[in-house]
C-alpha cells in the first residue's frame, strides 16, 4: 500500500502507474488523499493520446516500485473507468461511482495532496458516521402498459350466387271432344247446310314465371372489443451489494467472511 511518507516523491517523480505485469498504463497525475485519515487512495494514470486523458484508480492495493506505481488492474480496465473532471476533488458521487466500477467498498471523499479539504466519507467508521453499513440491492419492479397492437374495420361488398326455386305453372293444351247425335243435339248438327267449309280457333294461354328482385336488411354487424388476460414472464439481472467480514465468522452477513 502507498503511505503518506513518499506520497510527495511519487507526486513530483514523473513515475508511471504500472500493472502487475509491468505493462505502463499511463504516467502518474495527481495523488488523491482522504479527508480523515491523510492516506492516499486515489491517482490518476494519464492516459489517451499524448496522455491528454486522466483515468482514476484506486490505492488500496496499489504499491510503490522505484518512482512507479503497481495497481492490480489491466491497462483496458482503466481506461474504461467512468469519466471524472480531475479537478482537485472527488464528490462522494463520483467516489462512489469509482468504488463501484472497481468492485470495491465505499469510502471517503479525496483531495489533491496540498489542496482543499473534502467532505466526510459514506459508510466508513469515522466521528461523523455510525458503526454500521448500509448494503444495498436492486429490486425488480414490473408494471404494465397500454400499446397499439392493430386495427379491425368492417367493409362490405357485394357478391352474385346463383338462387334456384321451383314455382308451380300451369298451361292450356288442345282436347278433342267427340260426343254421338243425340236426339238432344240434333237440332244444333243439322241446323247448317248440307256440305260446307268452316275452321274454328281456340286460344290456348300458359304461366310463366316472372322474376321480381328486392333489397331487404337481414342483420346489422358491428366491432366490439373484449379483455382477455394472460400471464407473461420478465427474466432480467439486478444487482446487489454484499459485504465482506474480516476477523469475524458471521453467516449472516449477506456476504462472505474473509480472514
């Protein structure tokens, strides 16, 4: 771990910030200290080109080779840590979202080395917080909304089918009638001439059948909605917050122990 005694000589060296490996992450920026205890615990590495860019790590486990620092995390780790203004301090929001992304625990707010003063940390033991630990988790909350799915309409058109009834006709149809001279007709057969040329015409007459069309309404037909429920499942991750015991054996601490 850095200490306080060549903070300043790591601060002015010119040094580098190093992974385990020796590979050069970027040279050293500027040292952070906490506000409490005066122990360095943030530096920037910087990083870019021509190191325009500052990336934050954290000192808890970083040590001292030479006028280099050792952290014990990859180049692309740090220059993937959340953008930070290097402007001399660290706000608990921005310390925290730094403790987050490197998967460590909370602590106080830092400073340049011979600048300023920060606020007090969050979840440490210090005079101005309590002896216990907030841990934290994300619970998963799910609703319902309303969306447009489609549209129905109604459209009517007009098609042709054959219909086919059976209707009864009737017709007239020619019959020759024979009846015997009679002593009762036979005035009425011999009251002409002898030999003579007649005709005589009957008119014959048929049903046909005659075809009538009319529009009538049958029914009415209209759109209607109805609710029919159904159940649908949500699979997504969510975080939580675990917390470490050291010197203790606590099973119930939501975590796990560490000696």
């Amino acid at each position: 771990m850095i200490s306080t005694e060549n903070l300043t000589g790591l601060a002015e060296s010119g040094g580098d910030v190093l992974t385990s490996n020796g590979d050069k992450i970027g040279s050293i920026g500027q040292i952070y200290v906490d506000d409490e205890t005066g122990q360095p615990n943030w530096v920037t590495a910087k990083t870019g080109l021509f190191g325009t860019s500052e990336s934050f790590v954290p000192l808890d486990d970083a040590s001292a080779r030479g006028n280099d620092i050792v952290v014990p995390y990859s180049k692309d780790k740090v220059k993937d840590a959340p953008r930070v203004d290097p402007d001399g301090h660290l706000s608990e929001e921005e310390q925290d979202e730094l403790y987050r992304y490197y998967e460590l625990a909370a602590g106080g707010s830092g400073y340049v080395e011979g600048t300023g003063t920060g606020a007090a940390g969050r979840d440490t033991s210090g005079p101005s917080t309590d002896d216990a630990m907030t841990r934290s988790e994300e619970q998963l909350r799910v609703g319902t909304e309303q969306r447009e799915t489609g549209r129905a309409r109604l459209r009517k058109y007009i098609v042709t089918e054959n219909v086919t009834k059976t209707v009864p006709v009737s017709r007239e149809e020619v019959r020759i009638e024979r009846e015997p001279i009679t002593e009762a007709n036979r005035g009425d057969a011999l009251g002409g001439p002898d030999l003579t040329e007649d005709e005589h015409q009957v008119t014959l007459h048929e049903e046909r059948p005659v075809v009538e069309k009319e529009t009538v309404p049958v029914e009415r037909v209209r759109l209607g909605t109805e609710t029919v429920s159904g159940e649908e499942t949500v699979n997504e991750e969510v975080r939580k917050e675990k917390i470490e015991t050291e010197g203790v054996d606590d099973a119930d601490s939501g975590g796990r122990n560490r000696p």
